[in-house]
C-alpha cells in the first residue's frame, strides 16, 4: 500500500513538474526544454515499472530543464 502511494505522489510530482516546463517552453521555445517535457512525463510514467528507473529518468529530465533554463533561445 505505501509503495503505490509513492509511486502516485512521485508520478503526479513528474506531471506537475511537466506542466510548469511546458509553461515556460511556451514562452522561450526551446529544444532542452521540450526535451524536458518529453523526459518527465517518461518519468512519470517509469515511476510505476520501479522506483530507481523513474528517479534516474527523473534526474535526467531535471539536468536538461537547468539546462533548458540556462540557454537562450536557438542557442544548441
């Protein structure tokens, strides 16, 4: 019972984090972070085939939404 409440609470973090980096992809339409976006809603989605298999897809989509965030636009 508690591994399923982690795996949602983790699963709807993943998709609330999604949300917030579409918001700002929206506003600087940039490659990293819709690589992002792509990232954390496979994460949610790996949360519920193992927990270190979302946690390691999580920490990816985190360090190319910094990334995402760092860049300017149409910059690679």
């Amino acid at each position: 019972m508690s591994d399923t409440i982690v795996k949602i609470f983790l699963s709807l973090l993943s998709l609330g984090a999604a949300v917030w980096t579409y918001t700002r992809w929206r506003k600087k339409k940039n490659l990293w972070l819709m690589l992002a976006l792509v990232t954390l809603v496979l994460a949610a989605a790996a949360f519920w085939l193992g927990l270190v298999n979302g946690a390691f897809m999580a920490v990816v989509a985190l360090a190319l939404l910094f990334l995402g965030l760092w860049t300017r636009r149409g910059a690679a």
